[in-house]
C-alpha cells in the first residue's frame, strides 16, 4: 500500500531575491520634421552598421576573442566614431547571448514534446490518465498523426543541437514575428507602408553608452539639466550638424518626472548615464531612454525580512490573492486581491500588473511587514502542447502567466519600498493550502477561495512553518489519549496549547500497570473536600 503512494519531491528551502541591478527611464521627444530626418539618417546608417557585425560576429561562433573584438570596433570606427563602434559591438554580444539562451530553451522544449508523445504513443488508444500522468490517444488516426510529429520533432531537435555544438546561432534584426507578418500582411492588419515602416524603425540603431568623467556623462547622446538633447554625429554624416564639433541639437526637450531627481544627480556629477533614442511607429513617436547601474542593493537576512511577519502571495492569470500572517503562521484580518488585465498589447498588461503591484506594496507598507513571499514559478516546461493536448483554454492560461515580468516588476517595485522579496517553492501549495485552510478561514461573512488558502500556505513556508494547519484531536477525548496538538508556534510562545500533563497520583515518568494511561482522582487540598470518614459501632 505505501508503494503506491507518490513519492513527494524535495522542497526548496526559501530564499530572500537579490535585488535590482539597474535603472531605466523613459520619456517623449517631440521632434520637428528636421529632426526626424535626422534620426532617422543617423539611426539606419548605424543599424546597417549592426546588422553587418552581427552577421560577423555569428560567423565566428565559439572563435570570438578580445582580439577578433577590436578587430570588429576597428572596422567599424572610421564609418561612425569609436563610442558608437563600441556601443554597436556590445549590443551585438548582448544579442548573440540572448539567442543562445533562447536554442537552450528551444532544445528544452522539443525534449518534453518529444518525451510526452513517446510516452502516449506507448500506451493502447483510449488509455486513460491520471492527475500525474498522460493517457493514450483518443483515436488510431491521432495516434498514426502523432507519430509523424514525432519524427518531425526529432529531426528539429537534432539540427538545433549541431547548431549549438557549432555555436551557430540565428537571429533576426527587427524580430521574426514582424518578418513573417510581412508574408501575410492581411492577417496581420498592415498595409506594406506601415509594415515598412515598422520594419525600419525596429531595425535602427541609436544608442550610446555612459561615460563616467565625461560631460553630463555621455559624450554621444547628450542631455543637459534643462532636457536639451544633442547628439554627436557620425563622420560620414558631419555635414547635417547645426551646431559645432559634429553636432546636432534637437528642438524638443526631455523632462523626465519620474526618478528624475536620481538622474539629475548623476548628470551633476558627470556619472555614466546611458542613453537610446527609438521611435514608435504605431503611434508616430519618438521616446529617449536613460539607464545606468545602481549599487548592488544589501539583501536582508531571511530572519531578519520575517521579524514582523509576512505577506503571502498567490500569482493567478488575472490577480493575486494575498493575505498577512504573523510570525507564528496565523492568518490576520482579511483576504486581499489585486486584480489584472492580461488581455490586449504589451503595454497594457505592463501598466496593469504595475497597477496591482502598487497597490499590494501599499497595503505592505500600512500594516508593516518587510517581506512579502511569492511562489518561484517557471512555466517553460509546462507550455508545450504535447503535454496537455486539446486543453486549449489551460495551454492559453499558463501562456498569459505574467511570471518573470511580474517577478522583476515586484522586486524592483518593493526595493524602493524598502521591501524583501522572498522566494518559495511552489510545490503543492495550491493543494496543501485548500486541504488545510479553506474551510477552517471560511466563515458566513467570508467566502474563502482556493487562491486565498494557498496565498496562506506560501506564507506559512517562507516563514518555515509546515503548511498543515493545528489538528485537533477527536472530540470524546481530547484531553486524555492524544492530548492537545499544534505546529503552529514554538514551545517557548505565550498562549499556546501544549500537551496536558497527566492528571494521577503516580510519579512523573512511572507506566501504568496495564501500560495506559489511567485517569484517576487526585488527591483534594482543602479539609472541605477531604473525604469524610464514618464509623459504626456495633
């Protein structure tokens, strides 16, 4: 029997995230039509400039070195300048790394497609499964179509991997989505100008790095206290400058509201603040974009971001289900949700999930804890559509979890509030949490769900506590055979229930006779309560 129990899988301890490295910064230039000529010009001439050391630098694969490096920044100086030869080569490593991230996932992804198909397709049709495992497929035309996938999916996991043992790599300036769109522009709702435009504008290049030392902290893209932007032009397009030593100076300005104070400061003191200058073309816009790094932030010890207790937090596709629990793993006042909107552009799930992230570090901050626990989640395994089949809805659900945008946005956020981040395993919280809290938090005024009884239990882990809430003992002796049982606080806390010591006359430590506990009258202490003794005479 205990066999066929499934064995659980080892639980991570909880860890405080490490915060954020850099800032960025956005605002809109409003530019005349001279200085969108301009841009324009300097920005396809160095994106052409990219692409041809991309293309380079994927050609030499694992060869690269420092030497084939300023080899590339070599040849690329006397057509622009040496910071842009710079800022060029570096955004080109940085796209290269990122491809090789994205084949590892790749090859990840085809290995449980393939995994899963071969598990069904060794399986009779109609098998059935189970919560954990996979069953047959439904039908011998889907068993002999899935087959063929099978053989498709191989052969494109094998040229990924001699792609990767190569160090090949393939990338596409301006994204693959929006060159496959060029294909079918009636799908995509574009007429061929605005997918040309489109394509131009992802695929400029109009970036400069920061220099500590220099003026206002870059040399190239320069921006002054009271938002005057002006940029340094490349040698070959010196002739367009309106002002001296090959620059140009736009006519709008820059304002940037917010951390523009941080920015000030470090303009001031000429720190390294790097600049890049896009333009959106869905709304005929231009934006400039100011990073730098930051000093890494001093993590807190995890007994010190729990000292006051915590928040737990339950991520769902449209909200998060939190509740505050005490140091000791008890629920206080009442369930908290802070809903989103996934649906729609890019733009709108980010400003909702800032939306409720604000509002969530808001209500941390008035009841004052220090840490808020959030569930460690990854679904790049989990999204391939071999493993839950015609589950479309579900398919679709896991694939709108805001997870890793939702992480950075939340550790970012909540370090300017002062806040810890701290990460649990996900492991069985959602089940543990509903078999343990949702009927015992439920009340008649209080309609507890399952989000809000895991939102407990991810709490209760980060705080160390085992999820399962105090089990009491059965009623018709509760003070006798089992005694009084409770996990939720330690045995030096004031107000909790511990065992009930033995209610006899024999010695502490001395068995009973019968080897059970024996529940016998003590012995009274007052004369009142003394037993009376009667005596007869005959």
């Amino acid at each position: 029997m205990a066999d066929s129990k499934k064995k659980l899988r080892t639980i991570d301890d909880p860890f405080v995230a490490l915060g954020p490295s850099g800032v960025a910064i956005r605002d809109r230039i409003r530019v005349s039509a001279a200085d969108e000529k301009v841009l324009r010009l300097v920005g396809d001439r160095m994106g052409s400039l990219a692409a041809l050391d991309l293309k380079t630098r994927c050609s030499q694969g694992f060869a690269h070195s420092t030497d084939t490096w300023a080899e590339r920044k070599r040849g690329l100086t006397p057509q622009s300048s040496s910071r842009y030869a710079g800022a060029a080569t570096k955004a080109t490593h940085d796209q290269w790394a990122l491809a090789r991230r994205c084949q590892l996932a790749f090859i990840q992804n085809l290995e449980a497609g393939i995994e899963a198909i071969s598990h069904r397709l060794s399986l009779p049709i109609r098998e059935k499964g189970s919560k954990r495992s996979l069953g047959g497929y439904r039908s011998k035309s889907e068993w002999f179509h899935k087959t063929r996938r099978l053989h498709v999916l191989e052969e494109r996991l094998d040229a990924v991997r001699a792609d990767r043992e190569a160090g090949r790599v393939r990338v596409v300036r301006g994204g693959k989505r929006l060159l496959k769109a060029r294909h079918n522009l009636a799908a995509a709702g574009l007429t061929e100008a605005q997918w040309r435009r489109r394509w131009e504008a992802e695929r400029r290049f109009l970036q400069a790095d920061g220099e500590s030392g220099k003026r206002f902290g870059n040399e190239t893209i320069r921006i002054t206290p009271d938002g005057e932007i002006s940029i340094k032009l490349p040698a070959p397009l010196a002739h367009v400058a309106n002002v001296g030593h090959g620059r140009y100076v736009l006519s709008g300005k820059v304002a940037f509201k917010h951390r523009g104070g941080q920015w000030r400061d470090r303009i001031d003191a000429n720190t390294a603040v790097a600049y890049r200058i896009h333009e959106d073309a869905v709304r005929g816009r231009w934006y400039v974009t100011a990073s730098w790094h930051i000093p890494p932030v001093r993590t807190l010890p995890l007994e010190t971001a729990l000292a006051y207790g915590v928040i737990g937090v339950d991520t769902n596709n449209d909200h998060l289900a939190a509740w505050l629990l005490d140091v000791h793993g008890n629920p206080k006042g009442e369930p908290r949700r802070f809903c989103f909107d996934t649906s729609g552009s890019a733009d709108h799930r980010d400003a909702q999930i800032r939306h409720a992230l604000t509002g969530l570090l808001n209500w941390a901050r008035q009841v004052g804890v220090k840490a808020i626990a959030i569930e460690d989640l990854d679904f790049t395994a989990e999204k391939t559509r071999e493993k839950h089949g015609r589950r479309k809805t579900f398919r679709n659900l896991i694939s709108r979890f805001p997870t890793a945008k939702l992480r950075a946005r939340l550790i970012s956020m909540a370090t300017e509030h002062g806040l810890a981040i701290v990460a649990v395993d996900p492991a069985y919280t959602s089940v543990w949490g509903a078999q343990h809290w949702r009927k015992p938090m439920q009340t008649s005024r209080r309609k507890t769900t399952r989000h809000d009884a895991a939102s407990i239990a991810i709490g209760r882990r980060a705080l160390g506590h085992p999820i399962r809430r105090r089990t009491a003992p059965p009623r018709d002796d509760q003070s006798d055979r089992h005694g009084h049982r409770t996990v939720q606080a330690a045995r030096g806390t004031r107000g909790r229930e511990e065992t009930r010591p033995s209610a006899t006359d024999r010695p502490p430590g001395e068995p009973s006779p019968n080897g059970k506990r024996k529940r016998e009258t003590s012995a009274p202490t007052t004369v009142r309560g003394a037993p009376v003794q009667l005596m007869f005479t005959v």
